[in-house]
C-alpha cells in the first residue's frame, strides 16, 4: 500500500538525517514513487526546515560546507589522533599527497614534528597545509598543485590543477571526504574538491582515507571513489552501528587512531 504524503516525508526526512544526503532518484525508487513526488516532498520539508535541496537530492539543514577554521576544531581530539596515526605510515623517500581539509592539517602538523623523515616530497592542494609544512624544509619538498582558489577550504581546484595532478606517480594519497559508506563508497560535499580527490587517487600507488567516526555510514554529493579504491581508512571516535564492520567486511583495512594514541 502506498505511503501517505505526510508518511512518505517522515520517511525521507529521516532518510537525510541518517545518510547526510538522499539523491532523488534513489528515494523515488526505495518509496515507490515519481521522482516528481519526491523533489515536492523535499520542497515541503525544505519550507520547514527540516532539510536542504541541492542539485540531484537533499542534504540536513546545517550541512553546507564549513570553512576550514571553523572545521578545524569540531572533534580536534579525533582529528589530532587520525594526523599522527597517519604520518607514522610515511617514510623517507616517499612521495605523497597531502588532501586540503582541516583533518588533513593534522596531518601536516605530525608530519612536521616527524623529525626523522627525510628526503619526503608532500603535493598539496591546500594552501595552509603547504604553510604549515614550511617549517619541515628541507626534510619535506613541499608542492602546491595549480587551479583555482576556493575559498571555504583555502584550496586549489580546476581549472589547471588537473594538467599538473596527472603527470604524477605518487606512492601515497591521504584523502579527506565527508561520508564513507560500505555500499556507497566514498563522497564529498563539494564537486570541485571530489574531481581533485579521484584524480589523485588514480595517481597513487595507495590510497589512504582520513575520516573520523562522524563521517562513517554517511553519503555526501560527489562521488569520489569505491571502497575498493582505498587501502586503508584511519579514524578516530564511536563510529555508528556495524558500519567499521562492514567496511572491513568490503575489504578496506580500518586503523583505530585512538586504541594507537592510548
């Protein structure tokens, strides 16, 4: 029997709220309904406030992209155990990527106070990550990708950062994102950043995903990758449910950063 209007959008709200965001043509599929439904089921709750429209679905009232400054301190604990989890995976001699994103700050800042590493070059779209990897030179060469400045995340984007991106053969990708999901895969809340994020990961020899508990289960916009396109998922926080399971079950190797730093 056919859900009720008023039913049907308690669904999808609840929908939103748990995925971080619902595309129109999966919600008109799982509620058996036209995709002309449910853009008017998500108008009405827009009206309410219960949710953002975006291109292609809806995404939580709120869950715009942060700036990186106000990023920076949302779960700093969990972001401080991922960044130093992660540069113990780096040695002298590699060459790696460096994501823009307030997770990946951390990482810079491990990787700094990584005295012994040597001869590491560090790509980087982020401007303030390459500024808080200064003080490593000479031990880091740091390289600022091309593109176009976003301002939310101090970051480079195409057009031109692509060309420089795909001449590189990296041993490393430590990549930020905004959801991880077993089935879903991988995703971002900004195109722009998810094209720079895949375009690297296809350069590189391992794919490492920073994410803390908040991201895991969720889905965002863009997509940048399967869960088969990354090796390793570091994280730090109570992820939800079964879902550290589950990923592991789809093969992605999980590193509990905080049972590291305890």
């Amino acid at each position: 029997m056919a859900l009720s209007a008023t039913a049907r959008r308690q669904e999808l709200d609840r929908l939103v709220s748990q995925r971080g965001f619902v595309r129109v043509t999966d919600a008109s599929i799982e509620l058996g309904v036209s995709e002309v439904t449910v853009r008017g089921d998500l108008s009405a709750l827009e009206r309410r406030g219960r949710l953002t429209r975006v291109h292609g679905g809806a995404m939580p009232t709120g869950a715009a992209e942060p700036t990186l400054e106000s990023a920076l301190d949302r779960d700093r604990a969990a972001k401080i155990a991922i960044g130093q989890a992660a540069a113990r995976l780096v040695s002298s001699g590699d060459s790696i990527y460096v994501d823009a994103g307030s997770t990946s700050m951390a990482l810079a800042i491990a990787l700094v106070d990584r005295r012994d590493l040597h001869d590491v070059v560090v790509v980087t779209s982020g401007l303030t990550i390459a500024l808080a990897l200064e003080p490593a030179i000479p031990r880091l060469t740091v390289i600022v990708t091309g593109g176009t400045l976003r301002p939310l995340q101090h970051s480079l984007v195409s057009p031109f950062a692509a060309p420089m991106l795909d001449t590189l053969t990296l041993d490393i990708a430590f990549i930020g994102c905004n959801g991880v999901h077993p089935i879903e895969g991988v995703t971002n809340i900004n195109m722009a950043e998810a094209e720079i994020k895949s375009r690297v990961l296809a350069r590189s020899r391992r794919g490492i995903l920073l994410a803390d508990a908040t991201k895991l289960g969720r889905t965002a916009l863009a997509a940048i990758g399967g869960i088969s396109d990354f090796h390793t998922l570091v994280t730090a926080g109570t992820a939800p449910g079964t879902v550290v399971a589950d990923l592991r079950a789809a093969g992605m190797t999980v590193v509990d950063a905080d049972k590291l730093s305890a």
